[in-house]
C-alpha cells in the first residue's frame, strides 16, 4: 500500500487527533524544518487562529514537528479536513528526520491574518502533541506562551480539551 509523508507541526501532532481524520496516521518521528517560523495566524473557519509555517529570514529559525506515514487512500479526508484549497495549499518541504533529509507534504496557510489567536482548546492540541513526542522543552514552554482566546462554543471546547487531556 503507498503512503505519503506529512509533515505535522500544528494540532496534527497529537497522534489521537490526527487518527480521527486519518486512522491509517503512523508516527514516524520527530522532524525540523530548518529556516521557517511557526505561526498561528492562518484564519480558520471558527474564526481562530490556527498555526501556519512561513519561510524565515533568519536561517536560525525551526520548526519542529511530527512526520506521519498516511495511506494514499485516506489523504483526501486530512486534506479535506485542513482545508486544502481553501486556507491551506500543500507544498513538498524538506524535513531533517533522524539524522537524513526527507522530502514530506506540509499544509502551508494561504488564509492569514496576522492579529488574529487562537482558541485555548487549539493551544492546548498543540502542545499535548509536542509533549506526547517529546520535542524539546524549550520549544514546548513557547508553546504554551502563546497567546490564547476563548472558544464561544462550550461545547467545542470541551471536546477538544478532552482530546487534549487524554494525551
């Protein structure tokens, strides 16, 4: 069966979350994406803020995140999910995973609006996602920095902070 690689940098990492999209999602490890910055600006379509990757000037800047196996034959329903199409485009980058560079698909944000924050519940995805790989600490601790507002919908909320918890 053919897999295509995805890289994950986002809420995706939370292998729980990512499975309910995708069951076929097998973690393959941890990866950095060399000169780019993690954002969390790319409009959503609960008017949040969800992450975004953008080139860097600064050759310095990484982003970590999570390479994933998909089943070709599942794929349409992540890109559906993300919104391929309509906030996000994927584009092929170049990830270092466990010491060899690895080409892997990556949504990049096409919607974005650079005021914008994102849902606690979202915050919290992300970051149960670098804890349960075990990304560095200080990159988790600028994670949990960022900048939050409250989800309207109650109910949202507490589904994914469950999902979150969980992790």
């Amino acid at each position: 069966m053919e897999h295509c690689l995805n890289f994950a940098y986002g809420s995706n990492m939370l292998t729980a979350r990512l499975r309910q999209r995708v069951p076929s999602a097998r973690p393959l490890g941890v990866a950095v994406l060399r000169a780019h910055e993690l954002k969390w600006h790319k409009v959503a379509n609960d008017g949040s803020g969800k992450c975004a990757i953008e080139a860097a000037a600064d050759s310095n800047s990484l982003v970590y995140g999570v390479v994933y196996a998909i089943l070709l034959g599942e794929k349409h329903r992540l890109d559906r999910a993300e919104g391929l199409g309509f906030g996000y485009e994927e584009q092929t980058k170049t990830v270092e995973l466990a010491g060899q560079f690895v080409d892997v698909q990556a949504y990049v944000a096409t919607r974005i609006d650079t005021v914008i924050l994102p849902y606690s519940w979202y915050r919290a995805l992300v970051v149960a996602g670098a804890v349960e790989h075990n990304l560095p600490s200080a990159y988790i601790d600028g994670l949990r920095r960022v900048p939050v507002i409250q989800d309207p919908d109650q109910e949202r909320h507490a589904e994914h902070m469950a999902l979150a918890a969980e992790a």
